[in-house]
C-alpha cells in the first residue's frame, strides 16, 4: 500500500479535450508533487502544491494546472489534450516541515492517460 | 537545474549475481539522492536515501548505494540478486536547501533490471 491514493487507475480521452486527475496523500503529509512518466523515462516534475498555492512548477506548459484543497488533497487538470500527453501521472506527497535534509517523496500507483 | 544520468538502460543477471547500477548527477551545489524501485504493476519505492554522513547507504532489500562527491556519482550495489529483484531502478536528486527550485526531484530514465532464475 503507498500511501498515496490516486484515481482514477485508467482514462482514456479524446484529443483536445480536458481531464482532471485526482491524488490523496499519504495520512499526515501536506505537500503534493504531480509528475508524468511517458513510456521509457523517468517521471518528470510537473509542479508541487503546499497550503493550497502552487509552490514550484516545471517546464510544462500552462494547459496543466492544479489545485490543493484544505484537507491536502490535490488535482491535475490538463486542458486541450494532445496526443503527446499519453502518459503515467504520479502524485507523490511530502510533510512541509521536513527540512532540506530530510525531505523525501511517497508516491502513488499513478494514473494511466491515453489520449487517441 | 540539475540532471541525472543512469548507464545501463537493461540489465540482465542471473540469480546470486552481484549488482552494480550507474547513477551520475550534475548539480553545482549540495545534494539530497535517491534510488526508486518500481516492481511490474507497483508504485514507485523507495529504495535507499541520502542527506549528509556516512557516504555509504543501506537501504530495503539489501540494497546498498555509494555517495562518491568527486565523481558526482551515487551507484547502487547488491551482493546478490533475486528473482523478485526484477524491476526497474530510478536514481533521482534534489537540491538541498530550502526556496524555490528546491522540491523537484530530478529522475533519471531508469534502469530495468532483469533477474533469470
């Protein structure tokens, strides 16, 4: 068990149109990081959201946004599919008050996009 | 930014074999590394961490890593292998200090490994 919950598990969506994906963290942690996994790569950082604010954000293109609710729960959301987006999104949690030498990430199992 | 570059895209072992995987970062500054396990159909693990001391690691599994600062490199070592050790191995980094650009991680592509019973 991760921890980390994310749903759902499989989508598959048009392109051009929009999805929202969904994670949990693992209980007592208050910091998502959304990253994508295209087949054959290491998951690249797409953004990290802590007290509901996006703290940091990777080379992604405004199309994907996010949001964090009050109970640290978070969503990706990506507009305008491409075809290019076809990937596994992992949400990964982290407690804010670990320092910069303690900070470590939980993942989830990931979302599974495929757009046609 | 900074980047991590893993050697081996597969590697194939018998049982017993010892293992060795490649890990180089590139980062002017201190550092925070990770090796990930991902088992078919699971998340993603961690393996092992390291923050500051000791450069040598152990982690779950009998996994152990090296923190060579002068070679930029953190490889991942187990004396040997089993076929449940099947699976793929990321080694990742993230600049240690507090602020912005501090909370990615930096992944690199991955290494699968492959054990034959």
């Amino acid at each position: 068990d991760a921890g980390v919950t994310q749903s759902p598990t499989h989508l598959i969506k048009t392109r051009g149109q929009q999805v929202t994906l969904r994670c949990s963290p693992k209980s007592g942690h208050d910091t998502v990081s959304w990253y994508q996994q295209a087949l054959g790569q290491g998951p690249q950082f797409i953004f990290q959201y802590y007290e509901e604010e996006e703290r940091q954000r990777g080379n992604f293109p405004d199309r994907f946004s996010g949001h964090q609710f009050p109970n640290y729960s978070s969503e990706l959301n990506v507009n305008a599919l491409l075809l290019g987006d076809s990937a596994l999104y992992l949400c990964a949690s982290s407690f804010r008050l670990l320092g910069p030498n303690e900070r470590y990430y939980t993942f989830g199992s990931g979302t599974r996009l495929t757009v046609v | 930014a900074q980047s991590v570059s893993q050697h081996n895209h597969h590697v194939i072992l018998s049982e017993a074999a010892s293992l060795e995987l490649g890990c180089n970062y590139s980062y002017g500054g201190t550092v925070n590394l990770f090796w990930y396990v991902q088992y078919p159909g699971q998340h993603l693990q961690l393996l092992l961490k390291y923050f500051s001391g000791d450069p040598l690691v152990k982690g779950i599994k009998g996994f152990e890593a090296e923190f060579i600062k002068s070679k930029f490199s953190f490889n991942l070592r187990k004396p040997s292998v089993q076929w449940s050790d099947t699976a793929e191995y990321f080694c990742a980094v993230n600049p240690s200090y507090s602020g912005a650009g501090s909370y990615q991680l930096t992944f690199g592509k991955g290494t699968k490994l492959s054990v034959i019973p």
